[in-house]
C-alpha cells in the first residue's frame, strides 16, 4: 500500500467514526427524552363535550351519559390528587396557603 491509500483510508475511518459518534449521541438523547417523558396511558377517549353530542343524537341514554360523565370526573380527581401529592401536597405547590388571622 502507497501513502495515499494510507491517507484515504484514515479519512474514511475518521469520517466512519464521526458518524458513529453523532448517530449514537441522537439515539442516546432520543432514547432519555422517550424515558422522560410522562407516560399519557391510553388515548384521552371522549371528551365530556362529544358525549353530551352523542346525548343529544340519542346516541347514549342519559344514564349511559351520567355513568360516563361520573367516571370521567372520578378519574379526574383521582389524576388531580396524584399530581397534588407529588408536588408536596397542596393544590398551590409546596407551601401551604397563607391564611389571615381573624380580629
């Protein structure tokens, strides 16, 4: 092998190595943004407005809505709460609500 051949050949391999390193940098901050972000669960289903719709149609009976719209609010709260607690355990962050005292 000649000199130049020597020359290319370490380009490619420097050039090679470049990519590997800025591919493997794009999987490594893909992969802990994926493992950061908040896991959403299933998809949302219905919103409290299309079932009123679907109500309106006669597409669901009013105690098919009032069942729906129950363990909707449910689960709200229970999503609330959860939050709630990981912030500290109040709705307003980790103090407590300042309350004025009564003369």
């Amino acid at each position: 092998m000649n000199a130049g051949s020597n020359d290319a050949l370490f380009w490619i391999g420097i050039v090679a190595l470049l990519v590997l390193i800025v591919g493997g940098s794009g999987i490594v901050f893909w992969a802990r943004r994926a493992a950061k972000s908040p896991d959403l669960g299933a998809s949302p289903g219905f919103t409290l407005d299309d079932m009123r719709g679907m109500l309106e149609r006669g597409e669901m009976t009013r105690r098919e809505f009032d069942t729906a719209r129950d363990a909707m609010v449910q689960r709200t709260r229970e999503n609330a709460k959860k939050e709630r607690d990981q912030r500290g355990g109040t709705d307003w962050g980790s103090e407590e609500p300042r309350r004025t005292p009564r003369r």
